[in-house]
C-alpha cells in the first residue's frame, strides 16, 4: 500500500504551514497543490473544453502526456 504525499506529511509531523513557509506560498494554496484528486480533476476538465473546441486540437491531445 503506497501512502499519499500528504499522508506521509501527517505521519511525519510536516504541516501544510511548513511547507507553505519553504515555499512562500499561501497555505490553502499548498493545500489545493498537493490534493491529487484536485489535480487530476482539473487536468480531466482541462482536456475535456480542449477536445471539445474541436478535431483539430483533439489530434493535438494525442502528443500531450497528462
């Protein structure tokens, strides 16, 4: 069983404001970065207004490793 970033963060007493801090970035935004459902969310609906603006950006998804 392989464990999520954030999971081993929890279990290894890293908080999102430490990681927040490192990368000077707001902490609801380290949040939403390191929520993997969230990022594969956005990725499908990001092809999928890309496929449905056409055939010919279609043949261009093709090339893309998302």
């Amino acid at each position: 069983m392989s464990l999520t970033l954030k999971e081993l963060m929890r279990k290894s007493g890293v908080t999102l404001k430490d990681v927040a801090g490192i990368s000077q970035l707001p902490v609801p935004i380290v949040c939403n970065v390191l929520n993997d459902e969230l990022v594969k969310r956005v990725r499908k609906d990001a092809m999928d207004i890309i496929i449905s603006r056409g055939k010919e950006t279609s043949d261009l998804v093709k090339t893309l490793d998302v």
